[in-house]
C-alpha cells in the first residue's frame, strides 16, 4: 500500500505542486481556448463558405493584358461571366460593376502600379493585386445587393478611399 507523500517544504515554496483552484483555471483555460478555436472555425465554415477560394495566381499577364483594358463583365457562358479589374492608386476599375443575380463571376486582377488588396466584402474573394501577375477568384452572386470592393493592402495616402461597387441586379420575375 503507498502512502501519500506530502509536498516538501522545498516543492511548496518553488511552488512546484499546483493547487487545486489553479488546476481548475488552468483546465479551464484549456477549455475556454478549444471552444474559442472550434468556434472559430464553425465561423469561418458556416459564414464564409471555408476561408478564401482563390483559383491562383497567373505569372504571365502579357496573355490577357487587353483584357484589363476591355473593363467589363463579359459573358462566358448561361449564367457565367469574367471580368478583368485593374487597380489603380487609388480606384478599381470598373467600377459601379453590374452583375445579374445569380452570375458566377471569375474575377481576373492586377494591378498597374503598386500592390493592392482585392477583397469583395460579405464574399469570399480576397486576392492580392500584384503588378505583373494576375490573380483570380470565382464567386456565385446568389442574392442582390451592394457588395463593397475594398482595398485591403495599404498602399498609400488615399488607400482608405480606394473603394468599388458590385451592384447584383435582382432576376426579373417574367
Ligand atoms: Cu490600394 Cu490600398
């Protein structure tokens, strides 16, 4: 049969044995910490659809550099449309940009001068936009509404300023 060992005067006064509100704090830190991460993570699935779907990043732009001239949504199919945004200090081109409810949009961005940030809020798309490459993101415009464009890459006095719109036309109901 073991006996119990009390802590030495040695362990109590380095503080080596924790007592029992401290192991409580300590396991309930643990705790609180796991449901902050899961939640978190139900979040970011749930509301955001599983973080940013970016499709990837073109290292040759000379192949569609026209198209960034062309500034609008172009049809590509039924319900699916391209479009090539440019960003400038401080503006997005094009920009109001209409969309039809319902259209999947592949957005096609860089930039002219120095890095921006692409980032369509309430959507998952968040592209960084870098001279001489061109990145790319596809997203589904269930609902109308104004989506804000918003530079997310501080890139100078007026970044604050450097906003766009998405308009998504309601579907007419003929
Ligand atoms: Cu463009 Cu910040």
């Amino acid at each position: 049969m073991s006996e119990i060992v009390p802590p030495s005067r040695y362990d109590v006064a380095f503080h080596r044995v924790a007592e029992r509100h401290e192991r409580v704090w300590i396991f309930m830190s643990i705790v609180l910490l796991s449901l902050l991460v899961v939640g978190t993570m139900f979040f970011v699935v749930l509301d955001y659809d599983v973080v940013v779907k970016t499709n990837g990043y073109n290292a040759d732009p000379a192949i569609a550099a026209p198209a960034f001239a062309d500034n609008g949504l172009v049809r590509t199919g039924p319900n699916t449309y391209t479009v090539h945004m440019l960003a400038h200090l401080w503006r997005w081109t094009p920009s109001p940009l209409h969309v039809p409810q319902g259209a999947t949009v592949t957005f096609y961005i860089t930039s002219a001068d120095v890095l921006h940030g692409f980032e369509v809020q309430g959507t998952t798309i968040n592209i960084t936009a870098v001279p001489g490459i061109i990145g790319s993101a596809t997203y589904t415009f269930s609902e109308p509404g104004t989506f804000n464009i918003i530079c997310n890459e501080y890139c100078g006095i007026e970044h604050h300023a450097m906003m766009a719109r998405i308009i998504v036309d309601p579907a007419s109901k003929s």
